[in-house]
C-alpha cells in the first residue's frame, strides 16, 4: 500500500508543474495516484492544478465513489478508472492540454513518426485517440484498444493522457510528450520532416525490449510512408489525417505552404539579424 500522505504530496507538486509549465489553464486537468488494489486519490472538480492542497484530493474507490473529502472528484474519473482496471501496472495518471499537442489532437495528427531515438526508447509511438463526451464512458471506451501498448496519448480536441508506473514517470512522459509535438509542430512548419531508417528503428525497439519496456507498435518511417517526410509540400497528405483528392484541395495546400514558408523564412530572417 502506497504512502497516502506523499501520494498528496506528489499529486500537489505535479499540479504546479502542469499549471508552471502551461500545460493547463484555470481548472483544466486532472491527475491521479493508485492508493492500493481498491482505492485511488484524485484531484478535485473545479479547482486549479497550480492551487491543490491535501484536503482538496478525494480518496475514491474503484467504482468512482468518494471516500473522503468534501470535494467532488474530477469529472473525467471513469477515464481515470478505466486505465487502472485494464493495466494493474500504472499507478500514476496525468491529464492535460498542452498547447502543441492539443494541436496535433484538434488537428487529427497521431505523433507516430520514428524521429527522436529519445521518444522511440521511452514513448514509442504516441497514438490519436477518437474523440469522446468528457465525464462520460464515451471518453474512456475509445482508450481501450491502445492501452496494452501505450503508456502516452493524444486525445482528439482534448488534451494528451500519460500513464507509468509513478506519479513521476507519468509526468515527465506528459513532458516528453509536449516537447515532442512542439519539435514536430517546428518541422511541419519548415516544411519537411525526415524520419529515422526503418533499420535504425528496429534496433531503437530493440533496445527498448531489453530496457524493460512493453508494448507492440510500430513507428511510422520515410520508407512506410513517403508523406511522412513531406509533411506541408503542396498537395502532400498529412499523416493520420488523408486530404480530399481534389483540384481545389491541392490549390489550397499550395496557398497555405508558400504562405507558412514566407512566415518561416521571415522569423529566421530576424532572428539572424540579431
């Protein structure tokens, strides 16, 4: 049985670095901790990541129910519960919209691309999950299929959700995986993105079998998908988000690719002259 007084503890300071770090706004959010087999503690409804205190966590038991605190639990448990029913390894969830990969989700991007070996090793790759209700099954139903091999996800128009063994881990893969969408986010807007060999992958997976981490996935590479490496050049396809095959389409993504790299080309104009 966890510790409930350094879970709290845990829990508070987690919820500053989401709010420091911008990861949420107001009451955006929520975070848990699995107290043992029956019970976990969560963070309150509609109080802010960056102002938790001990007496404002709920204790609450697998079913959603409160066991203490006059707060009520976040409303988006069951997403909560659903993760610590199917995988008994997780024993620390965070939920929050950080801004880039919220905007990959809003978008219908899944950061599957194998570029980063440092995100291959430890993320893997990092699924779009169907929108869902917040506060509703609808929300945690879509989760299912990605749970057994994927500890970090991006919620369509909602968010990102990182799992892990601690409170810690299931931070620093939220970290991670903000860091990773604003890198890609960057590349998109240089116009291209080149992915790591399908060979130099197979031997990033490799070594990350024998680190100890789980999960079957495959990142997607150059050589899968040539699309993959020619994210914003005119009439190209986005990954995980196919176009319209149509004449007006193909217009519109050479409009909008000549006007990003005019934008690009102007920030780094400046920035030199500096």
């Amino acid at each position: 049985m966890a510790n409930l007084h350094q879970l709290k503890k845990q829990i508070i300071d987690i919820g500053k670095l989401t709010y420091n770090r911008g990861f949420v706004a107001a009451n955006d959010g929520n975070i848990s901790a699995r107290l043992d087999d029956n019970r976990i503690v969560i963070t309150p409804t509609g109080v802010s990541k960056g102002a938790l205190s001990p007496e404002t966590l709920v204790i609450c038991d697998m079913s959603g129910k409160a066991l203490s605190s006059e707060g009520k639990p976040s409303s988006e448990i069951l997403m909560h519960l659903k993760v610590y029913q199917l995988r008994k390894d997780i024993f620390g969830i965070v939920h929050a919209h950080p801004p880039y990969a919220t905007a990959f989700g809003i978008a219908g991007i899944p950061l599957s691309q194998a570029v980063l070996p440092e995100v291959i090793m430890t993320l893997g790759a990092i699924p779009l999950v169907k929108y869902g209700t917040p506060g509703t099954q609808a929300l945690s139903e879509p989760l299912t299929d990605f749970l057994p091999n994927h500890d970090a996800f991006i919620l369509q128009n909602h968010g990102a959700l990182a799992i892990g063994k601690d409170l810690q881990t299931a931070y620093f893969r939220m970290e991670t995986l903000e860091h990773f969408a604003h890198i890609a986010f960057v590349s998109y807007l240089l116009g291209k993105i080149h992915t790591l060999p399908d060979e130099e992958v197979k031997k990033l997976l490799q070594m990350r079998a024998k680190s100890g981490f789980t999960g079957e996935f495959q990142p997607v590479t150059c050589e899968d998908q040539k699309e993959a490496c020619a994210i914003l050049e005119p009439g190209a396809t986005l990954v995980g988000h196919p176009s319209e095959n149509t004449s007006t389409s193909k217009s519109s993504d050479s409009v909008t690719y000549s006007a990003i790299q005019s934008i690009v080309a102007d920030i780094i104009d400046s920035y030199l002259k500096k």
